[in-house]
C-alpha cells in the first residue's frame, strides 16, 4: 500500500489529515508527501527565498512525528497558481504520481478559496483519470478538509465540503497536535482556524459523526476496484 499526500504548501497535509497520516504509517503504510508550491524558479513577487527555508524545516519535523520518511518539495509559486500555466501545473503532478505509483491519493478540496488548492486539485483530476496507463495502482483518491481555506468558498456559489468518508483517528490526534506544534511560524492563537484548540474542536465533532473520539473527513472522489 502506498499513500501519497498532496498538499499546495506545508501544514495543509497536518491541518487536513495529520492524525490519519500517522495512524497510516503506524500501520505500515508507505506514505509519500509532496508539498508543492515554494518560492518558485523565479522571483517571487510577495516572500523572499528565506521564509521557504523556515517552514520547510517546519514540515520536516512535523513530518518525523507523524512518521513520514518520505518528504518532497516542488517549486511550483506559492499565491501565484492562478496566473501560473494550468499545463506546468499538470506536468508537476503528472510525473509526480507516475513516479510515486501511489495506491491512494488525498488531494486538497477543489472549491477550498485559495486558489493554489483548486488548481492543484485540478492537476490530480487531470493525472488520476482512471482509464490512463499511469493510474492504474490508484484505487481511491479522497479530498482532506484545511481548516482556514475550506469552509470560506461563498455559500451555493461553489460546492461545499460535505465528507462522506470518516477516518477514526481517536488514538492519533494527540500525534496530529504535536505535529501542528511544529508549524510555530504557522499556529494562530486560540479563536483562529489554525489554532491547536480549533484543530482539537474540529477532529472531535468528525468523531461525534461516526460515534468516535476523533475522526477526520473526506471527499471520495474516486474508487476503482480492478
């Protein structure tokens, strides 16, 4: 079994499913995550190299408690996915998934309101489409929910997140907060999405939907049983 998670910049995989990651690795899942967006090959017209440097490490040690060995970064302009050529972005993903050769794919929420998680989440359609040669080990691919992005789309002018997929995570969450914990540069204080205390609230009301301690919520976007 091999999971590759997708996340547009580093702390989307920890805010999204960072207590399904460990108990995926726990189990002996070989997990792979791949953080896409960076400085970019270019200058970048809002952050200096440097901030990259910072949160990088951040994902790294975030990465170790969860268990994850496997830890790539791209280039692809962080903010700037909306003006970069759809097709660069595909070609990013594309080989990315043909080198994985991943089982199961989690991707970001398509109508999440930063624009780098849509246009990520289209370059996974594009690559996963299960008639291809490339997508063949894939037999389910599933979007994660981030808090601060998903839930901010105006209502009924997209679709909202409605999860029809539930992971028990009630042995891992603490795992999920620790790794969040990492992120300093990231964490907002209490009453803010990205906070330890709304990461905490968020896991147990997806647990109180499957009638478990703490859970977290997917999108089945696709699953193929060949």
């Amino acid at each position: 079994m091999k999971t590759l998670v997708i996340a547009p910049h580093a702390d989307d995989e920890v805010l999204g499913m960072g207590a399904a990651i460990s108990r995926f690795c726990e189990e002996g899942v070989e997990v792979t995550l791949a953080v896409l967006t960076g400085h970019g090959e270019e200058e970048h017209p809002l952050w200096p190299r440097e901030n990259w440097k910072v949160i990088r490490e951040e994902c790294l040690a975030a990465a170790k408690v969860m268990g994850v060995a496997d830890v790539r970064f791209f280039e692809l302009p962080a903010a700037c996915l909306d003006v970069t050529p759809a097709w660069q972005i595909n070609d990013v993903v594309a080989k990315l998934v043909n080198e994985v050769r991943p089982t199961s794919i989690y991707v970001p929420f398509a109508f999440d309101l930063h624009k780098d998680h849509g246009a990520i989440a289209y370059a996974v359609n594009v690559a996963t489409r299960p008639y291809l040669p490339t997508a063949k080990t894939i037999f389910r691919v599933l979007a994660y929910e981030t808090l601060s992005e998903t839930h901010l789309a105006p209502p009924y002018l997209a679709p909202a997140f409605q999860p029809n997929v539930f992971i028990d995570v009630s042995a891992h969450l603490e795992r999920k907060l620790n790794a969040m914990a990492e992120y300093k540069s990231q964490l907002q204080p209490d009453g803010l999405p990205r906070s330890l205390s709304n990461i905490e609230a968020l896991a147990r009301l997806r647990g109180a939907h499957i009638g478990a301690k703490a859970a977290e919520a997917f999108v089945l976007l696709g699953e193929y049983l060949r």
